[in-house]
C-alpha cells in the first residue's frame, strides 16, 4: 500500500479539529486506487470551485483543502444542517516513489480528481513466466 | 455570512440540544424525538435548509452528479428528492479506499407550511443541487405604520 497512513476519519460528514487551530473542516469522501502507472484520488468536495481549492503536493505528503461557496441569500437562518462547516480538509501521507512533481488536478461538478504518477523505475512490469 | 446557515450558534438552546444529542448518538440513541422521516447522521447526500422572510432554500451536497438522474418533487410543503450515482469501478485498478457513495438515494424534507408548491426552482452547480421555494405573501410579517 503506497498511501499508508490516512489522517482523516472515514466518516464523510464528521466536522473534526482541524490540524491548524481550532478549525473544524468536513472530511471528503475518497475512492483511491492505483493501477500500473499511477494513483488516483477522487474526493467529494461539492460547492468548491477551483478559485477556492488548494491542493498541495510535497515530497512526502498530499494535501487537499477546499472551501464552499453557495448562493446564500441575506439574511438566511437554518432551519436544517447535516453539515456545520464550508470548508474540507484532508491529508494523506505520499512514498517515495510516487512522482509528485508531475501531480494532475482536476475538478469537475465538485469531484476532485488528482493522479499522480509513479517513477517509471517503479511501473508495474508483468513478467511471463515460461514454461519448460 | 455562509455561516449563518451552518451553524445554529445564535440560539444558546440549540448548541445545547446539538451537544446533547451528539452524546445521545455516541451511545446509539437522542434524548430528543427526532422527525419521521428524519434519517441517520452520514446519510447522503447532507442537506441543509435555510429559510428567509421571503424563500426556503435546500442545498443537498452531492457531488459528480447527472443532473438527468435526479428527480425533484414537492407536495404542498413536502419535498422529495430522488436520484442516483453509480460510480464506474476502474476495472485494471487496485482500490484501498471506496468510500463514495454508489446507489440509489432518496431524501425527504417537510418545508414550512407556507410554501407556495407552484414556484419552485432547482440548479445544479460544482456539485451542490440548490432548490429554491417561494412563500406565500400573506405569511410574510408585514409592518404596520403607526399614524
């Protein structure tokens, strides 16, 4: 397992304590799969659009962060709320031979796609065996 | 100014009746009666509802969405939102982590009563499915001028 440790809960809508401060932030769900070439991260941060979207990519971590932005009209009160913050926030710790200076990001109808490619020393080979 | 409508900080009351039953579902019950057609926490899609003087906006939280699969209903204040999302797996690759909902949903949510079912909106946008409701005038407070 290449993304090895997940520093978020797995529950969608849990607000916990973000890492900065005191600031709560919605956990996005995520699909995460890895094939011969590369990882990719799907997560679910409706109501961002890229303007308000930050993912960051560093040698040994991936970082997504996002804030929502509705049409609200003035002067609205809550009569319901499954959610209680606008922002996301998720970490995942990266390995070393995932090759995140060539990190892809993509959003589309608030699904965040990010692939990120594996160092062609470390591409899957599929190595036929023969027989005798 | 979003924060008006997540959180219910203004009323003392209610951080309190949320703190408690957030300890109520800890221990897999609620000290309140909770609505009829009231669903689990995590259910998705989240909604939220805020209303104003003049509207009741829902904005139901699901992203990747076709738009052609949801099907938006209301009957005199009752508003049924159905849909689905099937999330294609990828077929040559190794997953560690599903968590995005794949399936059918349907929520269902009592609107005030004053709600005027004739006027409706709904778009969807960056993932965020917003239905707006008109009220009815009549049920608008109204000031009156002292002579």
């Amino acid at each position: 397992m290449t993304l090895k440790q997940d520093m978020g809960m797995p529950e969608t809508t849990a607000t916990v304590k973000g890492t900065r401060g005191s600031e709560a932030a919605l956990i996005p769900a995520v699909d995460i799969f890895e094939d011969s070439h590369q990882i990719t991260v799907q997560a679910e941060m409706p109501g961002v659009s890229k303007d308000k979207l930050n993912v960051q990519a560093e040698r040994n971590g991936l970082l997504i962060e996002g804030e929502m932005q509705i049409d609200l009209p003035a002067g609205t009160t809550a009569l319901y709320a499954d959610l209680h913050t606008t922002r996301y926030r998720r970490s995942f710790v990266l390995s070393g031979e995932l090759e995140t200076e060539r990190i892809e990001a993509s959003l589309k109808d608030g699904l965040l796609t990010v692939r990120i490619p594996k160092r062609v020393e470390y591409r899957t080979r599929r190595i036929k065996v023969s027989t005798a | 100014m979003f924060e008006s409508l997540f959180n219910f900080d203004t009323d003392p009351f209610e951080q309190f009746r949320r703190l408690e039953s957030e300890v109520g579902q800890l221990h897999g019950h609620s000290p309140w009666p909770a609505g009829i057609r009231a669903v689990q926490r995590g259910t998705f899609p989240p909604i939220n509802v805020g209303a104003t003087p003049e509207r009741i906006d829902v904005y139901l939280f699901a992203a990747g969405l076709d738009s052609k699969s949801l099907d938006v209903s209301i009957q005199q204040n009752l508003l049924t939102i159905s849909g689905s999302r099937r999330i294609d797996a990828e077929e040559k690759a190794e997953y560690y982590r599903r968590e995005r909902f794949d399936g059918d949903f349907r929520r269902v949510i009592t609107l005030p009563e004053d709600v005027d079912p004739e006027r409706v909106d709904a778009k969807y946008r960056d993932g965020v499915l917003q239905i707006t409701v008109q009220r009815r005038e009549a049920a608008r407070p109204r000031q009156i001028t002292v002579s």
